[in-house]
C-alpha cells in the first residue's frame, strides 16, 4: 500500500484515473488531486465496497478507447477468470503513454472464494503478455523475497495457534505468551534480517509493477 500511494503522488493534478477492482476503495484518498474513478464488478458477499462508479466486468468497462490516463489495478487479477482479456481491456482503455500501476499476488493464501481462480502471476507472465498487449514495462519489482514470505505465512498462522490458548485458563493464556515470543516474534526478526542480507525473488509474495501503454500498440493479445 505504501508503493501505491508513493505513485500516486506522481500522478498530475487532473489526471483521469481509473481504480480497477477497487473494492474497500483503500486508495480513494491518494488521489484526492486526481479525477478519480473506480469500478468493480462488487460480486464477493464478505466486501464492504466503497462508492463504486462502474459496476462491470472488468474484460467489458464502458469506456472509450484511449480514455484514462492512469489505471490502478491492485490485488485483482488473481479474481479475473480471463486475465488476458483483461488485460487487453485496461491497454484499450489507457490513452498512448498513460500509466499503469499494477500488483498480483505471486503466493497467496485462497481468499474473496469462491472468485479466487489463479495462484499468482510470476515475473515471466508479465514480460511476455504486457508487450504483446502493448504495455511496456518500466518496472517491475518484488515486493520480497523466500525469507519475508515465510515471515508473513508464520503470522498468517498465528491466529489459529495462540486463538485456542488464549481462551484457556491462566496457564494457557500463559502459554500464549511464550510461543508469541519464541515462534513468532524471535523468527520474525531473523527472517526480516536474512531477507535484508538476500532478497530471493523466485519465492516473492508478489511484483510491484509500472508500465506505459506504447504510442502504437500492437495488435492486442486475445488468447485466454
């Protein structure tokens, strides 16, 4: 979330920006010097949606073609049962030269079911189908590496471990205390200092990516 908002103070005043997929609306505030917009398709139960301006699937946005000069797509495509028609849909909609701002999960945990349909997108996924659906990439990042993942599945657990504990009596809640301390907090500071020494990106969380739709595009990629 911090790298999002860190682009979008990039983005100019006025700018038309589009938040695919924005669900809670978590970035709304960001971009309170844009002409923000925000669609969803708003289908999963559990989702406290934001004000949504377009309700639609997000392979059919009615939009003209080459509208948006910024498109923010954050944690979605891993819910899309055809990301390549989408893809070719965010490249229609962004004008040539309009950026694209874009996250996937590389490993997640399954969540929003039963619209989770995809594991995670790797690095080579976004260098072969971003140019062919004429979007060039200007970064693309990790957003960590096999130590920090490990870090964040060790706390996912933490809830069904110390949860139990802590509705025990004193001695359990006791107990909650030290596996807190010995399996949670003490690994965590050596995994964050071993991912500091070596980022290993085969076994990242995700990518962080930037990319420019091309001044001419290509032919766009419709293989699903």
């Amino acid at each position: 979330m911090a790298w999002v908002r860190e682009q979008a103070l990039k983005v100019p005043a006025g700018a038309r920006v589009l938040d695919i997929g924005a669900g809670e609306l978590p970035y709304r505030d960001s971009f309170l010097h844009a002409d923000y917009v925000t669609q969803d398709l708003a289908q999963t139960p559990d989702v406290e949606y934001g004000k949504i301006d377009i309700v639609s699937d997000l392979t059919n946005i009615p939009l003209p073609d080459n509208s948006v000069d910024v498109i923010l797509c954050t944690e979605v495509f891993e819910h899309v049962p055809f990301p390549l028609d989408a893809l070719k849909e965010i490249s229609r909609l962004l004008r040539p030269g309009g950026l694209l701002i874009f996250t996937a999960p590389l490993g997640s945990g399954q969540h929003q079911k039963p619209y989770h349909f995809y594991g995670g997108y790797t690095r080579c996924w976004y260098e072969k189908f971003f140019p062919e659906n004429g979007l060039e990439i200007q970064s693309l990042e990790p957003t960590g590496g096999l130590f920090g993942h490990i870090a964040e599945l060790l706390w996912r657990s933490r809830s069904y471990v110390l949860a139990p504990l802590r509705q025990g009596n004193a001695a359990m809640r006791l107990c909650a205390r030290v596996v807190q301390v010995l399996a949670y907090n003490l690994p965590t500071l050596v995994l964050w200092r071993l991912e500091e020494w070596q980022v290993v990106e085969d076994f990242t969380v995700g990518f962080f990516c930037l990319a420019t739709k091309s001044p001419v595009s290509p032919e766009p990629h419709t293989t699903t």
